[in-house]
C-alpha cells in the first residue's frame, strides 16, 4: 500500500461500507445495518480509501445534542496494521469537536486501543444516552461484555459523573486521563509522523 485517504462518506459508497460491516460483524463484534440505513447516514461516515476502494469506515452517530458515538468501526482484514482505524477515530473525534459534541463514546470488546487514544473507560451507566438509544433493546442487554470508553472534545468537559482516579483494565490500573481532542491529535500525528502537506492523506 502506497497512499491511503480519508474523507467524508457519500450514498455512493453505501455498498462498499455495507459489504465491510456485513463481512466482518462476527469478528469486529458490529451490529449489522441494513444498505437503506447507511445510505440515510452516509454524511456521517468517513471512509478509507486506496486506490479507488472503500477499504474501512466509521460513523459519528449522535445520541444527542453534547454525545456522539463511533459506530460501525471496520477495517477491511487485508489492510490491518496500518494505523487506519485509529485515524478514523481521530478523525471523527475532530468532526465531533467541529460540530459542537462534547464527548465521543464508543462501545467495545477491545478497549484497549480505545485507552491508547487516550479514551477512558467508564461505568456504562455514566453513558445514559447510549443506554436509551440502543441497550434497553438489546437482547445482550447488560450481558454483553462490551466497555464504554469516553473521550472529552472540548476543553472543561468533565465524564459523568466524575473522573475516576484510575481504572483497573486487564489486571493492570489505567491512568484515568482526561484529554480533548488536541492531544488525542498529538498522540496520534507524533505516532504516525506523516509527512504528506494533505493531512487527509496519510502513508499507509
């Protein structure tokens, strides 16, 4: 792989990021979607493409006017190990903070590299508005084995109902870390360095 790019999803890549959810729901824990609803939210997405090929994505799902969450994460297996998926995240943990959200969620069976973004894993109660949206019709409601994980965009932005000292992951304590969206940038550009003047455009 040569040059991947990142940009916002259109209708027309409904198939493409359909095919990639529907291929890897088992694996990627993903909840299937149905082609009519991608094409309803494809402005939310932002997919990755190589030359000329939707080859991963992610939504900013809002769950409601302060709370976003990264929905439908993927990353096609072939292309793995390229930092793709984390700059998804970065990227639309930057359209959150650009339209005004004040916290990205996700929920996860693999925190971990939600935790190295500086993402923090809470109490999924601290998350209600997911709970509303999605959990209380789930039929793995509180069963699931997912983490909620947070991540403040806008500086002051404190996670419900406060920050805990630390959090016990894995057998090991995390440093409860409260970082915006400008450090997540910084973590992530120092790790990957690009070099390219389009930052839309990174080195695969």
């Amino acid at each position: 792989m040569t040059m991947v790019t990142f940009r916002p999803g259109t209708e027309a890549d409904a198939p493409a990021v359909n095919r990639l959810i529907s291929d890897n729901l088992e694996s990627g824990h993903l909840l299937p979607r149905t082609i009519e609803e991608i094409v309803a939210h494809a402005p939310r997405f932002i997919v990755a493409e190589h030359d000329g090929a939707v080859i991963a994505c992610a939504e900013l799902a809002p769950l409601s006017n302060t709370v976003a969450e990264v929905r439908s994460l993927v990353v096609d297996e072939r292309v793995r190990g390229n930092h793709i998926g984390p700059r998804l995240v970065t990227e639309l943990a930057s359209a959150g903070a650009a339209r005004g959200f004040a916290t990205l969620c996700a929920f996860t069976h693999q925190p971990s590299h939600f935790v190295k973004l500086g993402f923090t894993i809470v109490p999924h109660m601290w998350v209600p508005e997911k709970i509303a949206h999605d959990c209380t019709s789930c039929p793995l409601f509180r069963r699931c084995g997912q983490y909620a994980v947070t991540l403040p965009l806008r500086a002051g932005v404190h996670v419900r109902p406060e920050t805990p000292p630390a959090v016990i992951y894995g057998g090991r304590t995390v440093g409860a870390r409260r970082p915006n969206v400008e450090r997540l940038h910084l973590q992530h550009s120092s790790a990957l360095a690009p070099s390219e003047e389009d930052t839309h455009a990174v080195p695969a």
